[in-house]
C-alpha cells in the first residue's frame, strides 16, 4: 500500500510542477498542435498549442515508479515492465506521428497502416514476453485463454501450441491496436482523453489491489473463498504501475484542461491505450475492457458506423462530424460541457466494470 500511494503521489507532482517547463521546451522546438479545416472554428484557436504531452505523462510514471520501488525497497516484477513497456513501445510509435506532423508543417503524421504496423509490432513484442517469465507458482503474466473477469474455459492452446499461440498473438494485437486507437480517438477535446483514462486506469488500481488480496498465492486463505482466488502473477505491482499512471494523468490535467497548455499528442493517447490494454490483459478482464474502457468504445463506434454510413448511403452523413464529440460541439454545446458529460458516462461505464468484476466474485 506504500508503495502504491507513494507511486502515485511522486508521478503528480512530477507532471503538476514539471508540465510547465516542458511547455516551454516543446514551444520553442516548434512542436506545435495542427488542427483540421473542418472541424469547430473555435478549435482554430488551438493551432500552435505544445502537443506531444504524452512525454511528460511517460516520464512522470517512470519516475513515481521507480522511485517508490526505490523508497520501498520493493522488487520490481515482471509484470510491471511489461505495462512499462507496452506504454513507451506505443509511446514511440506516437512520437513518430506527432514529430512528423511538426516537421512536415501538416496534420497528418505516419499513415494509417504504418501506424497499425507499429502498434502490431509492440503488440506481438509483449504478447511473446507475456507468456513467458513465470513465477515459482508457474504463473506467467498472461495466459493464452480468454478473460472476463478472469480466466475463462476458452484456451487458445486446445488448437495446438503453433495455432494456439498464432491466435493468441492475433487477439493480444487486437486488443492493443483497439484500445490505444480508442484513446487516441477521443483525443479531440481538451482534457476528454485524459480524464476518461484516469477513470478506466484509476479501475486497474481497485481491480489489481483486490486480486491481491484475493491472491491463490502468498497468504493463507479462508477455505471459504479458496475457490474464489485470482490466478494473477504479480497483481500488486499492476495496482501500483497503474497507481503512477493515474497520478501522472492528474498532474498532467491541470494544464490540459480548457483551455489547454499542453495536448496528449499521439505519443499520450496511443501509449494510455497501451497501458489500459496491457493492464486487461495481465489482470485478466479482457473483456471486461469493453466496459471500462466503454467511453472509448463508443468514440471509436462512432468513426465506424459514420464511415460506414456514408459509403452506404453514398454521401450522406448520421452525425454531423465524427469522433461523436465534434458531433454535440457542432449542435451548440460547448467545449468544457461536452467534455464533463462525456466524463460522467465514462466514469458510469467504469463503474459497471468495476461492480461487475466485484459481483462476479460475489456470485462465485
């Protein structure tokens, strides 16, 4: 619990006091924000605004990780480098689009497949590392079975350990490029990302401190909820590699609510998709994601079926502008209203995750 609050504390106040000088380093390299032609004129307003937060963000969670394992003394596991390294893999692959964005003077970085190719790359990277590394429990980090709430009976391994572990690569591809593409589509709006990834991040430091508690290894359980236990390597250190990511993003959103000093940047959105993916996948809620990470389901959902609309209907449009964010900016509401509701149904569709993981427990 030290080192989950101390993990916490110490990335807050990194990017809360520290933001502002990387403001002003990012403005005087010229990494400066574009905005499209047609979306809201008052986005206008933004061009030039310092992007590629998502540095601060990384920086300030490596530093109030490490620093607590430091402090603590505790050891670092496998499991957290692996979150670590999902969200700096993504994070550079971010980095690519936005510098590129800022030196080819235009708003559109790497293309959509190259994007996709290194998100993939990133993906396959953790999902081999993932299962390997196991604990003297024999657990690894991941496992090659569907998960809920936790491990299901659908283990991609009944195929065959070359299929099994094809599939498995597919699926922890997936997972990834949906979840830091939902991200970065919600990105469009002053504070939106990052509020709606403290909530869906905040999730995995319940969830992960829960587990633990709950651990089938370590402490003695009551023969009453043996049957109960979480099979998770590690789900302390996930509890406190979130706890920094959290405490990073609360820092960081001082400056980046309306109106913003400093945009996420596909280095930010891209690299908290990752995070988020890599906490499912290592606590074992997969699916659970669809919940938690809800608000970004539905701002993904939105680009879909507009695009898939319009070519169907050969031109005519169901929201005035996709992501569904510009769509309620267009109809009159205003920047700040749009982006606290959004929050509000993000933080319902987080609840409803958390609860339902409790309740699955419950019910066992």
């Amino acid at each position: 619990m030290v080192a989950l609050l101390t993990a916490g504390a110490l990335a807050m106040a990194f990017s809360l006091f520290l933001t502002p000088l990387f403001v002003k380093l990012f403005k005087k390299l010229e990494w400066g924000q574009f905005i499209r032609d047609d979306g809201p004129k008052s986005h206008h307003a933004k061009r030039g605004t310092a992007t590629m937060g998502g540095l601060v963000i990384i920086a300030a969670t490596l530093f109030g990780f490490f620093t607590a394992m430091l402090i603590t003394g505790d050891a670092i596991s496998v499991s957290a480098l692996l979150v670590l390294f999902m969200m700096v893999g993504l994070g550079v692959v971010g980095f690519i689009d936005d510098f590129t964005k800022t030196r080819k003077q235009r708003s559109l970085g790497l293309t959509g497949w190259a994007k996709i190719f290194g998100q993939v790359v990133v993906a396959v990277t953790f999902g081999i590392l993932a299962i390997n590394f196991p604990s003297p429990d024999a657990v690894t980090p991941a496992s090659t079975a569907i998960s809920l709430t936790r491990d299901l009976p659908i283990d991609l391994m009944i195929l065959g350990p070359v299929v099994g572990v094809t599939l498995y690569l597919l699926w922890t591809s997936f997972i990834v490029t949906a979840a830091s593409n939902g991200v970065n589509v919600t990105d469009g709006l002053d504070g939106l990302a990052t509020g709606a990834s403290i909530l869906a991040i905040g999730s995995y430091v319940i969830i992960g401190f829960w587990q633990y508690n709950q651990s089938c290894y370590g402490a003695a359980l009551a023969d009453d909820v043996k049957y109960k236990c979480y099979e998770v390597r590690d789900p302390l250190a996930l509890a406190i590699v979130a706890a920094a990511i959290c405490g990073a993003l609360i820092g960081f959103l001082w400056w980046n609510t309306a109106p913003a000093s400093i945009f996420l940047g596909d280095t930010g959105s891209l690299a908290l998709g990752g995070a988020i993916a890599a906490l499912a996948i290592l606590t074992r809620t997969e699916l659970l994601l669809l919940l938690i990470g809800g608000l970004f389901v539905i701002e993904t959902g939105s680009v879909i079926v507009q695009r898939a609309y319009f070519k169907v209907t050969r031109g005519k449009r169901i929201f005035r502008m996709s992501p569904i964010h510009h769509h309620f900016e267009l109809k009159g509401w205003a920047e700040v209203t749009v982006v606290v509701r959004f929050w509000i149904v993000g933080g319902l569709l987080v609840a409803a995750g958390v609860g339902t993981f409790y309740l699955e427990w419950i019910l066992r």
